[in-house]
C-alpha cells in the first residue's frame, strides 16, 4: 500500500507545515547543538526505517507497508485512511502520522505553527506492545527508580527500564545537575513521572503511564489549557523553560513539548523516531 504522503511529494514540490525550505522532502538537516531536523512527510518506508532504527531492541524491520517486530508480530505503517484532520490525527493515528509533524530539535523556542504538534500523535497499540498496558499492570514489572539530580533535588522517580529509558534519563539528569544554580528552579522538585491516567480533558492514555515521560518542576511551566484563545481561537505561545534545559532533553532522544502549538512546556517525553541526536545515523541508511 503505498503512502498518502508519499503521492504527495510525487507531484512535485510540497509545502511543509512548519513553513521549513528543504529542496528535498523528507530529508534531514542539521540544526543548533547538533541535531537533525526532519522534514516531512516522509514515506512509508522512510517512516518504518526511522521506527527500526529507533526501537532496535523490538523491531526487526520493515517489509512493505508493515513494521515487523522481533516476535513476529506486523504492524501497518500507514492505515490507508488518506489525509486526517488534527483531530483525527490525535484519535486514530497509525504509525505513519506520528511522524506527520516534523520536530525541530535544536532550534529556539518560537511559537509552534498552528496545529503543528509533533508527537502528540501516538498510535497507542505501539506504545502498549512495546512498554505495556498501565490500566492492565503491563508496566508495572518494568518500572525502575531513579534519582534525579543527584547533588542537588535527589528526588527519586519511577521510569521504565525499556528502551534503555532509565539510563537516558538518567545521562539528562547528570546534565542538569551541572549546570549553574540558576537553572534549578526549573529542575525540581519535578512534578512526576509514571502515572497511569489519561491526557487532561480526553480519554487518550497519557505516556506517562508508559514509564517514559517526565514533568519538570511546575514554577515556571506553561501549559495551553491554563490560556484562554484569542478572538480567531487561537493560542499565543508561552515558555519560560531555558534553551539548556531542553537541549539536554533533547540529546538524549526526549521530545519537549514547548514544539507544540498545543504546547506543555513542563513535558518531556522519550522518542527517539522523532528526534535523532548528531552521529546516530550518520554513515548509515537507517534513519
């Protein structure tokens, strides 16, 4: 089956969301701190190459419009749905539209375009199948603690251990506590880690049930259920959280949720497939 997406870029140039201009569609360039911005839409086997290369201790690989996993199991790429409205995307994406917008690691933290949200789109089968099903105890067994800031908050959190999850956060915590006392307001205490809930005002399961998000402290947080929108029904970017903070995040495969218009600037989330840090495919075909 071949890609919605894909058709798109057939017949010729194509004009991508975040207003970004890239000669070539689906391609990656580098932005601040070395980070690789990829510009959508990708196809589908871009798509399944960028999912193996990130989740290479589940996936085995892709075969067609299929993400085939280590046990056997074959997950479609892309639903075959065509186009999906915002909201859409939020509620029944496949494994294609989570990577329907690109994420532009590394760069200032300037108001998203509108709808633009990359990664708030999660085709949830992935994540349950993968880190396990909070509602059915699926993730309790996978839960480790770790100590956040060690020299300074030692907060303990719990995360997953899949994925090397744990490990990664721990490497950003380490980053954080070297930087200058300035920075600590920001840090802790961190407002939470693993809950097993819902998104605010939806039914959606947030990824913090998953082990594999993390809230920094709520001082100076922004979160765009706490606005009101203007007369047109728009939200007006808020952020307070320093470019070092992210960056650290963000070097480690964690997403931020300052990138989205719908923006939750106290939200840090692991995915990798989203943001790919320097070196890691350099060299290579996978990603």
């Amino acid at each position: 089956m071949g890609s919605r997406r894909s058709l798109a870029r057939c017949a010729g140039n194509v004009a991508i969301r975040l207003g970004l201009s890239i000669a070539v569609l689906g391609s990656a360039t580098v932005a601040g701190g070395g980070a690789r911005v990829f510009a959508g839409p990708l196809s589908v086997d871009a798509v399944g190459r960028r999912l193996v290369a990130a989740y290479p201790d589940f996936l085995a690989g892709v075969d067609g419009n299929w993400i085939v996993w280590k046990d056997g199991t074959r997950m479609a790429i892309d639903d075959g749905l065509g186009s999906k409205s915002h909201m859409a995307l939020l509620e029944t994406p496949d494994l294609e539209d989570m990577l329907h917008w690109p994420y532009r690691a590394g760069s200032p933290a300037e108001p998203p375009a509108f709808q633009s949200d990359p990664g708030r789109a999660r085709h949830q089968p992935f994540f349950d199948k993968m880190y396990g099903d909070c509602t059915k105890g699926g993730t309790a067994d996978k839960l480790v603690e770790i100590v956040w800031l060690p020299t300074k908050a030692r907060q303990r959190l719990l995360v997953t251990r899949v994925n090397g999850v744990a490990q990664r956060l721990e490497a950003v915590s380490r980053k954080l506590d070297a930087l200058p006392t300035k920075f600590d307001p920001y840090l802790f205490p961190a407002a939470g880690t693993y809950n097993c809930r819902p998104i605010a005002g939806t039914t959606r399961p947030s990824v913090h049930g998953a082990g594999i998000a993390v809230d920094i402290a709520l001082k100076h947080a922004h979160y765009w259920r706490w606005t009101k929108p203007d007369a047109g029904g728009r939200y007006a970017f808020r952020n307070s959280i320093p470019a070092e903070i992210v960056a650290a995040f963000e070097s480690e495969g964690f997403i931020w949720g300052g990138r989205w218009y719908h923006y939750d600037t106290m939200h840090f989330e692991y995915r990798p497939e989203l943001i790919e840090t320097a070196g890691r495919c350099e060299g290579t075909t996978k990603c």
